[in-house]
C-alpha cells in the first residue's frame, strides 16, 4: 500500500495496516530478553532495567531466566573462552525468533582483553550478532540505543519472500554448533555460517 | 430446540468453547504458516544452564542418616520420660519404678541390637 495513501487516510481517521505491520508490531513491542550476565557490562544492562532509565517503556523489562520464554540475548560483557561454549548453547536453547546484542566492546572483539589467551575475540565469531554497541561498558542510553535499533530492524522484516529472517525459512540452519575446548583453543575456532573470515595466526592474537 | 429450558446455556457454552479454542487455533494456524520448527539436539536438550547435563538423575541415597535418625529419636523420648521419672522418684511406688526400668530397658535393648548390627559405624 502506497505509504502518502495511508498517511492520507490516518488524517481522515482511518487506520489502514496490513498483517505484517501488525506481526512486527507485537514482536517488537514484547521482546523478553534473557536474564544473564557476563561482566561489568551487566550492570550497565541493570541500571536499564532499573526506574531511571526504564526500558520497560520499549516492552523489554521481562528478563528471563530461561532460554525456552526469551527472544533476546544481550551478551554483557568479557566471553572467555571457558564461557563461549555455554552461550552459544544457550543460544541454540532459545525458542525461534531470537535476536543477539553484543554490548560492549569485550563482546564486539575482545575489547581490552583481546590479547589475551581465554578470550574470545567477538561472540559473532559463533552466533549472527543483530546489533553491535561499542563502549567500555556503553551507557544505558547506548543499551536503550541499540534496543530501539533492534526494534526498527523487526519492524522492517518481511513474513514472504526471498528477504525473509533466518527463522521464517525452512531450510535456513537453526542450529549454531557449539564449540568445545580444543587443546589451545575453542575448537572449531568459528562457526563459518556467521564468521566467513578464515582464522589463522598465532594462538593468542587469533 | 429453542424452546428448551437449557438452549441458551447450550449456546453459551459453545461461545465460550470458540473463545477459548479460538486463539488457540489461530496461534496454531499461524505456527504451521509462519514458524517452522527447527529442533536439535542442542535445543531440546532438558537442562538450559548452558552446561550438558551428566549422569542419571536416578541415582540411590544412602540410608545410614535415617538409622542414625531413629536411634537418635530413641534417646530423645528416652530423655523426655527420664527427667520426670527422675523428678518423682522418691515418691514412687515400686510397680512404676520397675514399669519404668522396664521401659528404659527395652530402649536400651534396641539400642545394643543397633550397635550389634554396626549401625553405629559410619562408612
């Protein structure tokens, strides 16, 4: 539907809006995220939750401590590689659809512990990252930020066609394996599905 | 039909029936269209700590805590008699001094056939 048309008719008093809106709107509007922390980074998501910046006003203040009720993982912090294979595994546990914010800059790449060796340079390294935040740790503002964008890419998400999310298709892979600890590292050192990039190198800077 | 006394409880009932199934199947309608099921391993794994769960959740306790519970319970009722009987000795006649003697004694009884059985060793 032509987009003037609708703007023109709301004027009128008629609300025109098609199943699609509608969908995107309630997943939008109810996003659970999923009740775990990993570092400092955590607090900050906290203090979201909390009545001074409030992310109830976006219909995200139900955090859960199942992976089975929510639909996002906010990865709050510094993944060691002790730790990634328990998220991905939760990941694998949340039920279809299931977005991913990578908060800070430990969970982006590694942030100020990327030189070290138990830490794993990115969680998109194993599971598709919707949005990323930088920051050491990224204010609330930046959280509420990054959930509004996440709000906005739901919002634009198409229930037909070719452009169709991961979890509305068939045959899209729904599993992300897990990794397991190798000798040196996490074996393998990325899921390639999500992480194209060949790793290589020394085993501390990779 | 219509002129029964229960027609419009039956219609009722059918109305509330649709609105409970309704939603229901409408959610169902939409899963079957919209939201493809992609089990796995992983997922429908029981645990979701994110740790794989070990071992058998069918697994037998010991049950030398509950011996020593009941000989526990035996010097505790022990005590409760003793203190009373202890109080009114001197006023006692002979037949409730040997009743409770013999009330002592068969107590100790059950504890020497404990301790003949090795209840008493922790291992």
């Amino acid at each position: 539907m032509d987009q003037n048309l609708k703007i023109e008719l709301g004027k009128q008093g008629i609300f025109v809006t098609t199943i699609q809106e509608l969908y995107n709107w309630g997943r939008r509007s109810s996003v659970w995220p999923m009740q775990f922390g990993l570092a400092c980074c955590a607090i900050e998501m906290i203090a979201t939750t909390m009545a001074r910046y409030d992310m109830a006003r976006f219909g995200a203040e139900v955090f859960r401590p199942s992976p089975r009720q929510a639909d996002l993982m906010i990865v709050s912090g510094t993944v060691t590689k002790k730790m990634a294979p328990q998220v991905v595994r939760l990941y694998n546990q949340m039920a279809e659809p299931r977005y991913v914010i990578a908060m800070g800059a430990c969970a982006i790449s590694g942030g100020p512990f990327k030189q070290g060796y138990n830490v794993l340079k990115g969680i998109d390294r194993y599971i598709p990252v919707d949005v990323h935040i930088p920051g050491c740790p990224p204010r609330p503002e930046a959280l509420l930020q990054a959930f509004i964008t996440l709000q906005k890419k739901i919002d634009g998400q198409h229930l037909t066609g070719e452009d169709r999310p991961r979890f509305l298709n068939a045959d899209a892979q729904g599993e992300f394996p897990v990794p397991e600890q190798g000798a040196h590292d996490l074996e393998p050192t990325s899921n390639r599905g999500v992480w194209p990039v060949e790793i290589h190198g020394t085993r501390t800077r990779n | 039909m219509a002129s029964s006394p229960y027609f419009s409880l039956a219609v009722l009932f059918v109305a509330a029936l649709g609105f409970g199934l309704a939603p229901l199947g409408l959610a169902w309608l939409w899963a079957r269209f919209y939201a493809p099921p992609k089990p796995n391993p992983v997922k429908n794994a029981i645990y979701e700590c994110g740790l794989v769960s070990k071992g058998d959740a069918w697994v037998q306790f010991r049950s030398a805590y509950y011996l020593y519970g009941i000989i526990f319970l035996i010097f505790d009722v022990e005590a409760v008699f003793l203190l009373p009987f202890a109080v009114a000795f001197t006023g006692l006649s002979t037949a409730a001094c040997a009743a409770m003697l013999v009330f002592v004694l068969l107590l100790v009884e059950g504890l020497a056939w404990a301790w003949a059985k090795g209840v008493l060793t922790w291992a």
